[in-house]
C-alpha cells in the first residue's frame, strides 16, 4: 500500500513536470516553473522499508506550496499546477 502511494506521488510529479515544461515553452517566461523529481526506494537492508526522496536543493528558490496543501505565497500561477 505504501510502495503504491509513493510510486503514485512521483509519477504525478512527474507528470506534473512534462505540464510545466510544455507551459514554459509555450509562454517563454523568464521565471521556469518547475518539480523537483521523486525516487522512491525498498530498502532490502531495513526489512524492506519503502522511502520516498527529493534531492537536496543548494541555493535560494521558493517553494510556493507543498503536498498537504500548505500554501507559502500569494502568487497564482504556481497554484495552477
């Protein structure tokens, strides 16, 4: 049941992404809306246990909003996808 909800998450980040990227392309912004990539793993050494990741992001960005719904800023066009 875990292992499903953590593959769902990422492939809808990953879907969410290819929108994002076809919605950049199309408008030719100059700030790029993008998702960070998901990897979920089974850890055979930890009885199996399943963990889902984002890779570390150095630098400044905002983070407009996360997945329990916790909105950070006013902007709307984060907010749309």
């Amino acid at each position: 049941m875990l292992l499903r909800a953590c593959s769902n998450e990422a492939m809808t980040q990953m879907l969410a992404d290819d929108y994002a990227l076809q919605f950049n392309e199309a408008l030719g912004l100059h700030c790029k809306i993008q998702f960070v990539p998901v990897t979920v793993l089974r850890l055979s050494e930890r009885s199996g246990q399943i963990v889902s990741f984002e890779p570390y992001l150095g630098g400044q960005y905002i983070k407009h909003n996360d997945n329990d719904g916790h909105v950070d800023t006013a902007e709307e066009l984060p907010q749309a996808f």
